[in-house]
C-alpha cells in the first residue's frame, strides 16, 4: 500500500463506514457482496463505490431516501443501458418504501420522455424483481439479493 | 379535415381536455403557448402531447405529481440531451412543490448514475430557472414562462 | 375499476380498436401476445401501448407504414439499446414490404451516424430475425414470432 | 505528404469523386463547404467524410435516397444529440423527395421511441430548415445554405 | 452547517486539497473558478467536484494524466452531450502534453464508434479551443480559461 | 457483381490489406473471423469494415495504437450499449500494451464522465475478457479468440 493509499483510507473511514450503512439500508446484504466481488479486480473501486455514491451523496439531507431511489429507478429507465444497476433500484426502491404500483408508473412515465421500449424493458425488469422478491418473501429467507457489480 | 382526425378529435375530447388541465397545473400558462406555437408546423403533436403525455400519464393515480417531476427531472438530467425540457421541468417540479433544495439533490444524485458533465449540465439549467422564478417572484407577473416547444 | 379509467375506456375505445388492428398488420398475432403478456404486472401500460403508438401515430396518413418502419428499424439501431423491440421491427419492416437487403442497407447507414458498433450489433440482430423468419417459413405455421414485451 | 497518404488519395479517387457527387446531390453547394471548412484543422477528415459515408456508403445499390435520408432524419432526431446534422439531414431528405409533411410524421414518430422531448427538439429543427428554405425560395438564390461541420 | 457536514469537511479536507492541485494541474486557474461559481446554487457540488474526480480519481496512481486525458476526450466525444465539458478538457489534454494533431486523432477515432456527428461536433469544440488558445498566447495572459461549470 | 462493386475493390484493395493487416495487429485472428462471419448476411459491411475503420483510421500516422485503444475502451465502457465490442478492445488494448490495471483505471476514470453504471459494466467486460486471456495463456493457444461480429 502506497503512502497516498494509506492516507486515503484513513482519512475516508468516516465516509466508508456512513457509505456501508447507507449501502445496506437500501440494498441490504448486498452492500457487503459488493466489496468482496469487486476485491478480485478492482478493490479500490469497491471502494470508491462505497464512498461517494452512499458515503457522499445518498447520505446527504435535502432529499429522502424515497426521493432519491425514484430519481434513480427513473434515471436508469431512461438510460436504458444499465439493466442489472435498474434491477438492483427496483427493490432498492421497493426497499425505501416506493411501492409495486409506484415503480410501475415511474417505469410507464417515462414513456413518454424516453420512448415506450426504455419503458418496455424497465417493465420487463421490475417483472424479474418482483418475481424475485414474491421468491424470497415466500422463503422468508434474508440471503442477499443482489449480484455484486450491479449494486450501484 | 379528414374523417380519421374528425373522429379522433370527438373521441380524444375528455382526454385532451383532462391533458390540457394537467398541463396547466404543472406548467401554468405554458400550456396555451404549447398548443398556438406548434400549430405553425405540426398542429397534431401539440394535440397528441396534450392528450397522451397529460391525458394519458401524467393524470393517473398511482402516483403523486411531485412524485412524477421528481422523475422527470432526474431523467433529463440524466439523458443529457433535452436542455430545454429539462428547464421547464424543474420549473415545473417547483410548482407542484419539490423545493429548490431538493431540486439540486436531485441533480447531485445524477453525477453517480450518468456522470458529473450530465450533473454540472442540469446545475446550469437550475440556475436559470431559479433566476427566472426570481425575476418572475419579483415583478409580480403571471406571465407565461415557457417556450412552447419546451412544454413537455 | 375508477370513474377515471372508465372514461378513458370508453372514449379511447375507437384508437384501441385501430391500434389493435395496426399492430396486427404491423406485428401479426404478436400484437395480442403484448395485451396478454402485460396483463400480469402493468394491463394498463398495455392498453397505453395499443392506443398510443399504433393508434395515434402508426395510424395516421402522410406517411407510409413502408417509410415508418424504416424510420423504427434506422432509430432503434442508431439508440442501441433495445434490442428486443429492434428485432420485432426488423420482422415488422419485413412485414410492410421491406426487403432483407433494404434492412441490411438501413443497418449499414447506421455505421456512419451511430458509430460502428450499432451497426454490428443490429446486423446480429437482423441475422436472428432472418434466421427464424427462415425456420417459420419451412414450417409453414403462423405461429406468433413476438415476444410481449418486444413488440413496440 | 507521406507515401501512405499519397497511396491512400491515388486508390481513393474514385471514391472521393463519387462522394463528392453524392454529397451535392443530397446537399448541393453545401458539399464543396465542407472540404473547405475542414482545411483549416483537420483536413484528412474532410476527405474521409465524402469518401466513406457519401462514397462508400450513400452510392450504394439496394436503398434509394429517399428512404437512406428518411433513415437518417430518424436516427438523428432520436439520438438528439446532433442537432446540426439533423438540420442538415432535414433539408436533405426535401432535395430527395420527402415532403415537409413526411418530414414532420418521421419526428412525430420518434416521440414513440425516444421520447417527446426528442421529438420537440426535431421539430424545433424543421421548423428552422422550414424557414431558411422558404427565404432561399423567395431570394431565388442557389447559395451554399449548409454550415461546413453540419454536412454529415 | 450541520454536524454532518462539519465531519465530511474534516475528513475530506485531504482528498480536497489533492484534488483541488489535480485540477489546477489539469485545468490552471479555471479550478478556483469552479469552486466560486458554483458557490450561489450548489456549494456542495463544487466540493464534491474537487474530491472525486480530482482528489479520488485523477490522483490515482495506474495510469498517466496523458492516458486519461485521452479516455476522457474519447469519451465526452463520443456520449455527445457535454460540450461544454468536452472543450475544457480538450484543453485540459493539451495542458498535459496530448498535441493538436493528437486531439485532432481521438476525435476522428470516435467516426468509428459513435458516428460521423459526434466527431464532427467534435472537430468543432476543438476548432474553439484551439483559437481561444491561440489567443491566450498571443496575449501571454494567464487569465482562468474556463467557465465555472464546465471545467469538470 | 456490378460495375460499382468491381471499380470499388480494385480501387480498395490497398485499403483492404492495410486494414486487414492492422486488424490482425490488434485483434489477432480475429480479423479472419470477422470477414468469414459476416459473409452469410452482411459481405459488403465486412469489407467496409476492414476498409474504414482498420484501412483508413487505425492505420493513420499522428496517434499510436495504444492510444487510440485507450480511447476507444473509454468511449464504449462511457456508452454503455456496445458490450461485444467493448470485450474486444479491452483485449486488443491488453494486445497493444495497455496493462490490466491501466484499462481498470481507464474504466474507473468512466464512473466520473459516464456514472458508476456504466463503470461497473465496464468492470463486468474487463473480468470476462482478463479470465479468457488467463485460460487462452494456459492452454499456450492461439486460436481466435473474437466472435466475428465483435470484431470492430
């Protein structure tokens, strides 16, 4: 480890520790996969990725939680290239208390400013999530749910 | 006018109608402007945006409209390529009560999802609506704000 | 089912029915495979998608269905990121009287606006299409090619 | 000039020649702007531009002008980030036989798969092609009407 | 100021000082700009501004200030949303040794990938960068090059 | 064959065996691949495809190769639609001399331009082609390691 790493995670444990917590609270055990399956390639992506989107920005006043998973579930529609980071939103945002209907019409909203087949394939996303989640609520089981890179 | 667009206009009249009220309550008097400048060139869009965007979508339960231009706001910035609806859409966030503060969050939240240009972008946008809602606050007027073709 | 909703029905009733009819010239027994297969998580995003598109805008005149689906099979390759309804548009230009080499031709006109790689990834798309339009034929069977989500 | 650059314009003639002829058919004047503007920073791309897109591209059997152009002014306007070569592209596909009308359906048709924002910014933009092509007719003039950069 | 905000502020102090000589090593003087402009709308932003990308990112070790320069105007180019960003880091490339002829290249590479447009709109952010710098020489002025939200 | 596609290959030969040649450079046998592969559906596009890209850009003077790979990794992680082609030019950038960290911080470097999404699929290319490089290395084989259509 290089003095400019080192000084990097000691001066980043505030924001590394606030960024799990906040990781976990909207993506449960997930967050912790994240770290591990990045550790192979990428650590320190693992992370940046911990730091600044949950340490830095989901961690802000000024805008709830709930707020902020329907920008994203919306963004990520949009966008319509980011699939496996869309799935991991939609029960993020189920997660934060938006519910089934709530992300349908997000997804059908944005018909109208991204075109119905961004809005199609988010549908057809928010069908596996459900599905996923009917899965594990029948399981009543807590094993984490979401693959490791597509957590953000 | 043909029969198709006779019989699409008794038809479409409950939604246009219910379209052009939603378009109001979002962008105020913008909604007029949208209608009498696109009828130079493409008289029909302006039909179709008033009835299904506002008519169709916007107007459905499930969802609250702050909710919605949460949404929206965040897609555009995200999208990157729609300046000008990107604008009358904060300023349409701000009339359906998402305030200011949350208006940059909301901009903020973007930088991890599509990037800090997208983000520096949707500041910039923010910026001019804030100080065109400020002129507006301060010259008391009720003028219409919006540039037709940026309505939706 | 709400007052609302009741009022949409009835009065979209007739761009229902034409759109309904122009999916089916456009997708053939795809267009009923889409009605059901939304059913189960978004039934009204489903009549939307009947009303809107094919209803509205593939159904009115001034433009070819020829021309139009030049435009979807052009767009849809440039934007790459919707695969699925790009193949149900390279079955539907076929449909209309687009001929394989005329799609191969759009695809490759994309190179040169969209880059590259959305060329190669719509001429792997075009190539699947091909395939099973190939295997339908020998089959001699009318069986429904699209899958729901697929067919905007 | 190096040798390669000397072998590549003795084997690129043709091509160049070609394209030229191609380019001013779709864009008249405007193709000769384009190499002249191009010579100040980047005069290699200038001839790479009439050589692959118009030479190798645009002068092939298998589609005709019309639909090629119609292909364009619809990837364009969905991408919607090229808003000088959508105006171009525009008054290129009237010089092939389009009508102003089929311009307008195209865009109206890609509020379907990119959005309404998208198809608001290409109307935006046939509206001002509209304009500048109603002044020229008046004038009489043949003048060059394409700024260098947009010919794409 | 919240307590929150107290503890992202001392932590961070570190990862801000190195980011904000990161940018002023990539972008002179338009760094202090940055933060100042953005100080009315979004104070925040501008720190986050200089702690990711600068502090976090850029100040990495693995790859060379060139090589990311490189990446980064390749990138703006191609996404074709952010010109504004595009220009100050085609300066920024110049800044740290890329040449002309160099960004000249990137930008043509990019035909192939994300189409003729977006090297075109290419070409020309760097025809303006190229005579604003043209001018700031012949000045010899060391006056800040950049407008405040583009410098990311 | 008609006369336009004779005077096209004997003009293009040179092209095409410069292109080709530098195709092999980067991609290795894969070059082959592409040609043999697009021959079914596409014939002309593979020939378009060693002759522009390969032929006429990658061979150029003013950039070298691993520059030019650096930018092209960097545009498609930023683009996020084009995952094939990505996957072949993280290896062709690891064939040029870009090592495994330098195309890991490339793509970190995309999180900041193009979002964490974006990066994090851009880490998912990376292990796929990092793991077959590792396998191929074992085995001490050479065989082509590029689907065709990836190629470009």
């Amino acid at each position: 480890m290089t003095n400019t790493q080192a000084s990097q995670t000691s001066h980043g444990n505030l924001r590394y520790e606030r960024g799990l917590a906040k990781l976990q609270e909207i993506d449960g055990e997930g967050g912790v996969k994240v770290v591990e399956s990045l550790a192979d390639i990428a650590p320190d992506f693992a992370r940046l990725l911990i730091e600044f989107p949950f340490g830095d920005v989901y961690s802000r006043p000024g805008l709830d939680l709930r707020s902020r998973e329907i920008a994203v579930v919306a963004a990520l529609t949009a966008m319509g290239n980011a699939a496996p980071q869309l799935k991991v939103h939609i029960q993020g945002a189920l997660n934060v208390g938006v519910t089934r209907t709530e992300v349908i019409e997000i997804i059908m909203q944005m018909a109208v400013y991204a075109g119905f087949p961004a809005a199609l394939n988010g549908i057809s996303a928010a069908r596996e999530v459900f599905a996923a989640d009917d899965k594990k609520s029948a399981q009543s089981l807590a094993e984490p749910r979401a693959l490791a890179e597509e957590a953000i």
